[in-house]
C-alpha cells in the first residue's frame, strides 16, 4: 500500500459565507472538501479561489447542491484565498500539499 503524504497547509470549516485567511502552496497542491447538513434539498456551496494580494479571481473552484465530499487539484503557485457561499450547510476545506510525484493519482484518466 503507498502511504500518501499530503500535509495538510490549512484548515477551514464553517457554515456561512468568508473569505478564508491566505494561504501559501507550491504546485501540485489539492483542496479536500466536505459539504453536510441538516436538509438534503436546499444546501448550496460555492468556492472560487482568489489571489491573496490581488484579489484577482483564479476562478470557479465548486458548485454544489448536494452533500458530498471530493478533492480538487491545482498546478500553481502561490499566495491564496478561498471564498466560500454556502446555504444552510456546514463545510470542511482541506489545503493540502502533495509531492509531485503523487500528482498523477489524483489527475483524470484520459486528461493530459
């Protein structure tokens, strides 16, 4: 079994709308998400990612309407932010930093 070795940069949970504090990560990095709450119907979370001192958007990170959990990957450097909406839901984001070598499992089968 290949022991992963993600480290975890930041950690954000919450259930409302922010902008969390910046963070810095050197490419590849993932965010881990996790979305729950008390109704199936009516929760939201949406996340695009920003630059720290810019404020520049990155663009559209998720958009979702259903509880569930996944991970996102990234290829670039830098300072960040990530700003959260969310609707009646209660969220988890993981920053997480991979070695370039694990990049690969968590790319698309087919994606180049």
């Amino acid at each position: 079994m290949h022991a992963m070795a993600e480290v975890t940069v930041k950690e954000f949970r919450g259930t409302g709308n922010t902008t969390t504090s910046i963070f810095t990560v050197e490419a590849p990095w993932l965010l881990d998400w996790r979305l729950d709450g008390d109704y199936d119907n009516l929760i939201a979370l949406d996340i695009t990612l920003v630059e720290a001192h810019t404020g520049k958007l990155v663009g559209r990170v998720l958009h979702t309407k259903r509880k569930g959990n996944g991970v996102k990957l990234f290829k670039d450097t830098g300072q960040y932010q990530l700003r959260v909406s969310s609707t009646l839901a209660r969220w988890t984001l993981k920053v997480q930093q991979l070695q370039p070598e694990e990049e690969e499992l968590y790319t698309p089968r087919g994606a180049k």
